[in-house]
C-alpha cells in the first residue's frame, strides 16, 4: 500500500507545484504587475523553492553533443548498442570531418563503463561519460526503471546482471577484437563475478578492468550503508521495503524496491547537507546569482530522479555482497543463461590488468572495500596491479567533479593506454609470428 500512497500523494501535489512554478516566474517578470513589487524576488525564490521541492523527477537525458578533442570539437551522436529487458547498452559515437583526427579517434580504446544499478540513472555518470570520450570510445549500461518493465518481461536477477556484463564485453570484443571495462560503485562486484566466470572458461578476457569506489569486500571499514544490511535480515528487507509497482505503469504487479524509498535513504545520509544546499539555492535566487542558481537545479535534477529495482535483484545483492560476503569467501555461485551454476573464481583471471580507485572520505563504500580486489585476483602478475586513494575526495568525486577531472582520470587514462598498446603490440607480434612460419611452410611445399 505505501507505493500506491506515495503515488496518491504525488499526484495530488503535482497541480500545486505546476501553480508553484507559474507564480515563480510571474513575480521574477519584470514585465508583469506583481513583478514590479519591491519584494517580487523574494516572493519569486520562495515559489521557486517549492516547486523544485515538490515537482516530480523524471529521468534526465546525458546532453552530451559534443566534446573537445585535440583543440577541435568533435559531434557526438548518442544511440542504442543493444537493448535487454532491464537495460540498455549506450554507444556515444564520437564524428569529425577531419581524415587526421578521425584516424586517431578510431585507434583510441573501447571502454565499457558499467554504471551502477542502485537507484540512480546512469545519467549520474555523464561527467565521467563526457571526460572519458576524449580519449575513448565509449560505451555505457543504462539501467531501466523496473516499474516500467512489464510482467511478461520476467524477473530479473544478480546472475542475470552478471550475464548481461559478459554479452556487453563479448559484444565489444567481437566488434573491436578487445575492450576495457570500468565499474563504478556497486557494479564492481557483479563485473569481477563476470570476468572471473569468462576467465574460468578460457574465453577473451578485458584487456585492463579499473573498479571505483565498491563494495568488493564490504567488511572492510562499514558504512552506515554496510552496517544497514548487517543489522537487519533478509526478512526485514523483504517485508518492509518491497512493494508492488501501481497499476498506472508498464511493470504493474512487479515486486520492486521503489526508488523513493532509496531517495529518502540518500537524504537521511546528510539531511543537513541537503538543507544547507536548498537555503542557498534560496538566497541565490533572491540574489539573481543565476550561476549557483542553475548548478543546484542540475545537481538535484540528477540526483532526485530514481529508479526502482527489481525485487529479486535488490535482495539478492544485500544477502550476496552485504551479508555472505559470498564473493569473497569464495562461496558464490551464478546460473548462467543455459541454467547451470558456476563458482565466481577470481583467482583464475590472468590476462588483465587491475587499477582500483578509492575516495579517502567515502561514505558509501569504505576504505579497502575496493582495494580488497587486489586480493582476490591472485593470478594476475604484480606488474599488473594498481591501486588510487583520492585525498579529500568522497565518494561522487571519484568520479565526477574537479577531483575526477584533474586527479582521477589521468592515471585512468594511462592504464587504460598502457594496456592498450601493450596488448596491442603482443597482438601485432603474434600475427608476424604466424605470418613468418606460413612463409616458411610456403617456401617448404616441393
């Protein structure tokens, strides 16, 4: 019943947040009568506020058209790769009329970025996006909002997560004969799940995989997110924040973790912060700093647009990461598509190289949590192996913002290259191996 109340209660505010918006733009009208009263933009700001505070969130477009590259603006063309039940696997296909700059762009990596399915939209990576396509071609997980996914589409599970990652690496080594993954926050789990299981059957490995800022080992330095899941059982979970999707949407009758729920949880985090950041927004608006003004427009449209999770998946993720710790003890076990379950070994990766990136001031994921990757990946060679703690940095600015920019994704670019052209040039030696010895057998034939 909280679901449908929660949607009663959205759409009887919804008319009142429209009125909220029009009155806000009628008092900042210079041009209108109750904008020539002295004390209009107060009256504006404080409408203003309340319809930011109660308008519906939907979910927001990445907006990346173009990026700068080598001094020259290059057009980006966004477009589905490929489409599943519960997501969607992004291409941002970078275009340039110049013959020069175009070859270099098709020698540069192929990067997918697994964004994390944990109740925002992939959207809230479009920082990393547009930093990364400079140097990258770049491909992305968009995550669907279960309550749009209907019934007939099935469940979806933390296996089948984990399958989905393998068909999008497969899919971009079979288009580019290789590819580099990186997993931000929750999906480093499901991706070491997905190149250990590939690495186990002898299939073509990512050439390097750098993981931000997850729960690897989620036992290590507990958060307030970490000690959530201990504390409480499984039951709990299920009996106490799984509902049923309302009639008025596709996915009607789907068990879902709702995204507002998730939202509140994020606010209960640093309800503090979040109120310091609207009085703000209030006085610069009653400034006329358009500038601050706009900045906290789009950081809360990202980050009050959620999703729901799918029941299954939602749960299983708190008892496999947050309570078994399943991944780390060695104890986890995925179906695969053909409904036989694998043992997750990472030991058995080799042929890739490990960069882990952590924010000394993450609150989401604590200190070690990722590193412990380091540990589990006992086949790679120790040359391989790399590990970044970002001084000052929580745990969005890892991957978004200033510290992303200036100190995290450099050394992300260069072991990506690194890897790149290393592998590159063993590929390139193999192929003149092969090609001297057909010579050779050539010249043998009477």
């Amino acid at each position: 019943m909280l679901y449908q109340i929660y949607e009663a209660q959205r759409s009887l505010i919804e008319p009142f947040a429209d009125f909220a918006q029009a009155a806000a733009k009628a008092y900042s009208n210079p041009m209108s009568l109750m904008g020539q009263s002295p004390i209009s933009q107060r009256i504006s700001a404080t409408y203003d506020l309340i319809y930011r505070l109660g308008k519906d969130y939907v979910k927001p477009e990445f907006g990346i058209t173009t990026v700068h590259v080598e001094g020259r603006e290059i057009a980006i063309h966004e477009r589905i790769e490929l489409t599943k039940p519960f997501c969607e696997l992004r291409r941002f296909k970078r275009f340039c009329d110049d013959p020069a700059t175009l070859g270099r762009l098709k020698s540069q990596p192929a990067v997918l970025i697994v964004a994390p399915l944990s109740g925002h939209y992939a959207t809230l990576l479009r920082d990393t996006v547009r930093q990364m396509l400079a140097d990258h071609k770049v491909y992305i997980t968009d995550w669907k909002n279960a309550r749009m996914v209907p019934l007939t589409d099935g469940e979806f599970h933390l296996d089948d997560y984990v399958n989905y990652v393998q068909e999008f690496i497969r899919h971009l080594q079979k288009k580019y004969g290789y590819c580099h993954v990186i997993s931000v926050c929750q999906p480093t789990v499901p991706v070491l799940a997905a190149v250990s299981l590939m690495a186990s059957r002898g299939e073509p490995l990512p050439r390097s995989m750098t993981m931000m800022g997850g729960p690897i080992d989620a036992r290590k330095s507990p958060t307030a997110v970490n000690n959530l899941a201990i504390n409480k059982s499984l039951e709990w979970f299920e009996n106490n924040v799984i509902f049923r999707v309302p009639q008025n949407f596709p996915g009607a009758g789907r068990r879902v973790y709702p995204g507002f729920l998730q939202h509140t949880g994020f606010v209960a985090m640093n309800p503090d912060r979040h109120l310091k950041s609207h009085y703000d927004y209030f006085k610069d608006l009653i400034k006329g700093d358009n500038s601050h003004a706009e900045s906290h427009r789009q950081f809360y449209d990202e980050y009050n647009a959620v999703l729901d999770m799918d029941a299954d998946y939602y749960l299983e993720t708190i008892k496999t990461v947050f309570q078994d710790f399943a991944l780390v003890r060695g104890t986890w076990d995925v179906c695969n598509p053909d409904g036989e379950f694998e043992r997750v070994r990472p030991q058995d990766i080799q042929e890739c190289s490990l960069l882990t990136v952590e924010g000394e001031l993450d609150d989401i994921s604590g200190s070690g949590q990722t590193k412990a990757a380091h540990q589990l990946c006992k086949g790679i060679l120790p040359s391989k192996h790399e590990h970044l703690e970002v001084p000052g940095a929580g745990h969005y600015g890892i991957f978004s913002g200033r510290r992303w920019r200036e100190i995290v994704y450099p050394q992300v670019r260069e072991f990506i290259l690194a890897n790149h052209t290393a592998a590159q040039k063993q590929t390139n030696a193999a192929s003149r191996t092969v090609a001297v010895k057909k010579g050779k057998a050539a010249r043998q034939i009477p």
